[in-house]
C-alpha cells in the first residue's frame, strides 16, 4: 500500500509515523498525483503542534505532513479540465504531501515547466508563492529599501530574488551561517540577534521603507521600530505580533496564476529555487527536523521514487 508520512495526535516529533494508506480518489475538481517531490516548510511542523491557517478546517488525524508538491497526475476528477492524465504538474495539496499520492485541487494547481525538475517545483507553492505575494503586496518603487527578516530560509531567499529582480535594495537578516547565501543574492546582510535595529541602521544607512517578516516574536517587533509607515509592515509568520504593530500578514493569492507566475520566473532565472538538501522519503523525519531546528539554508525538499 503507498505509504506517508503523518502525526497521528497533536505534539512535537513523537507523534509522527509512517503509515500505509490507500491511493486516494479524485472528487471534483481534483487531481490524484503521484508525488514525485514535497518541499518542507516551518508550517508542516507547525500544524503538527495545533496551528492551522485562519478560516481553515481542523485536519484529520492521522494528518499527512505537507503543504507542497511536484508530480504526475494519475486520476482527474468530475468537471475537471486542462488537466489529464500523465501531466507533470506542481501545486498545494488538500491534505498532505509528504507521500506517494496527493490530492490536489486544480485551482492551487499549475503545469510543470518541462525546464523546471520535480524537485525545483515542489518549492514554488508555499515558499516561492509567499514571497512573490509578499513582494507585491508591498508595491514599492525601485530604489525603494526593504529590510527581510529571516532571509536565509526557503521563503526569505525568494523574496530576496523577487526583491532585486524589482530593483529593490535589500537588507536580509539572517544568521552568520547564512551570510555568504543572503549576500550571494545581492542583499546586504545583517547578523540576527540583540540591538538588530541597531545593527540595521549601522549596515544599511538612510530609511528601511519596508519590512517583509519571515520570524516573528522579537524580530518583528524590532524590525518595525525602523518605520514609520506601518502599512508597510507584513509578516509571513506571526499574525498576533503584527496586527499589534499596525501591520499585516501577507495577503496569500493561492492561485493558479500565481503558480505560473513563479514557475515562469524559475524558469527564466529571475528565481532560483535554492533547494540545498534533498531526502528520500524514508528520511522524512530527518528533513523535517532540518527545518523545524532552523539550520536550513534555501530549501529543503523530500524526492519520492516512482
């Protein structure tokens, strides 16, 4: 039986297992993928802890990991068109990814570039959608300066790109560890840690016009003492903090033009994906701790066989 991996309660890593699961079926407007790559986010432990997105059902338990994924569809369901049967296609999944079959809706669901790989794609949904919506929402003008929080992570390097690619000048904050990544991208990195405002200020001259959070908690609430607009403030992380400060989470499209959108951007290197670890899933567990202890850099996808 095709496997998955989930957490069967709510809590922190001992409540993950692998489990067998039947192949899914396609009810309308759906698509059964076989997965072929899932990326990994901060959200997909998140939800194993309670949260879930405002307005979103509760899950069922045991709850696949995964928000995004890279495939071939193997099923399309009633009144579904545009799709068919052996198109390779990338998009956000109804419950879960970290498997050998997902279920996608066809409106978060978008046809794979064929010079874009499984593993490329299976980025694009939650991270590289973030920040491209983030971007936007913002709406600044070249020249404009955009201070990123949490830069070095798979959401935080494509909004650098997207950033630059605007004419942005971009500061990114993000560990020592990740230095030579965020400057690699064309930001001027700050170290994170105590006094960051101040450290901002010393490193990047002259007014921040924007924040694009990606950490939350005191981060946030530092990062904003550098505006004076707070319109221009938005977190992809921290809801409470932000609507506190006069700010806004980022206003997710979830579309499928957003899907092609990023793709198209990928594959004319205005985005590199970045992923810099892959894990079979059999090693799920391993990738997800990767990401949940924050010492990723870019991406971190899991690759199904076929």
């Amino acid at each position: 039986m095709p496997k998955a991996y989930v957490f069967t309660r709510y809590g922190g890593p001992e409540t993950e297992a692998f489990v067998d699961l039947d192949r899914p079926s396609a009810g309308p407007g759906q698509l059964v993928v076989a997965v072929r790559a899932a990326g990994v986010n901060p959200v997909d432990w998140k939800q194993r802890t309670g949260y879930r997105r405002p307005g979103g059902p509760a899950r069922e338990l045991p709850a696949v990991f995964g928000n995004e994924v890279s495939g071939v569809v193997e099923e399309t369901g009633e009144g579904v068109t545009g799709f068919a049967v052996g198109d390779e296609v990338f998009g956000n999944p109804v419950a879960g990814g970290y498997a050998q079959y997902a279920v996608l809706p066809v409106t978060t669901t978008a046809h794979k570039p064929a010079g874009l790989s499984f593993t490329d794609a299976a980025t694009l949904p939650v991270a590289a959608a973030t920040a491209y919506d983030g971007v936007r929402q913002l709406g600044l003008p070249s020249g404009a300066t955009l201070l990123i929080t949490g830069a070095g992570g798979g959401v935080g390097v494509a909004a650098v790109q997207l950033a630059r690619a605007a004419g942005l000048r971009v500061v990114g904050v993000a560990s020592e560890a990740k230095k030579d990544l965020v400057e690699s991208l064309g930001a001027v990195h700050v170290p994170s840690g105590p006094e960051l405002a101040e450290r901002v200020r010393a490193a990047a001259p002259g007014d921040v016009d924007a924040v694009f959070d990606l950490v939350g908690g005191e981060v946030l609430e530092a990062a904003a003492t550098l505006l004076t607009d707070r319109t221009k403030l938005i977190t992809g992380a921290d809801r409470e903090t932000v609507a506190r400060l006069g700010g806004a989470p980022v206003a997710r499209a979830r579309t499928a033009a957003v899907l092609d959108a990023v793709a198209a951007l990928a594959v004319g290197g205005e985005l590199k994906p970045y992923v810099t670890r892959t894990f079979p899933l059999e090693l799920a567990a391993e990738a997800l701790r990767t990401v949940e202890e924050g010492h990723a850099r870019g991406k971190v996808v899991i690759e199904v066989a076929e």
